[in-house]
C-alpha cells in the first residue's frame, strides 16, 4: 500500500470516530477502500469483519458504534506511528503486512 493510501485511510477513520459520518454507507466504503488497498495485512484482518457486521445500534451478532470507534481508534495510532519524524509516511510496521 502507498503512503496516500494510508493518509486516505487514516482520514475516513478520523471522520467516524469524530462523528462526522458514522452511516452504514460511509463504513461500506472504509471497507472497500480496505479491500482495495489493504488485503492481505494486519489491518484488513482486524478491521474487516467489525466493519462488515457494524450497523448504528448494534443487535445480536452485530458491532455498534462505539465498539467500531475502538478498533478504529487503535487503527490510527498505527497508522500515525508509520509516520517518520518528518510526519512522512515511511516503511511498514506489522500492522501492514
């Protein structure tokens, strides 16, 4: 994955956790883009299940708003902690491989 790629990433997770946009169609998309350009790493594995079982609520089976706002929360200290002393966007940690 390019380093866009995770800027871009880290700014769909920020808009959810600050409220923004926490619709069933904005979280379809942060799955897509993971799909697109995340699959096979850490992270597709640990955010693509919560993200395909979120709906606004939660139920029985079903990850609700505040649970996708963890995982999205410990996804951006991730993605932040790629980030060189420059703020450049560098090298892969685990969480991409």
């Amino acid at each position: 994955m390019t380093d866009s790629a995770k800027l871009k990433l880290r700014n769909m997770l920020e808009r959810f956790v600050r409220g923004d946009d926490r619709s069933i169609r904005f979280a379809n998309e942060i799955e897509q883009y993971l799909d697109d350009n995340f699959r096979g790493t850490r992270l597709h594995e640990e955010l693509i299940e919560p993200l395909a079982t979120y709906r606004p609520g939660g139920g029985e089976f079903l990850v609700n708003e505040n649970e996708l706002v963890q995982q999205f929360e410990y996804a951006i200290t991730q993605l932040k902690r790629s980030r060189t002393a420059k703020g450049c966007l560098c090298g892969e940690s685990e969480f991409f491989e």
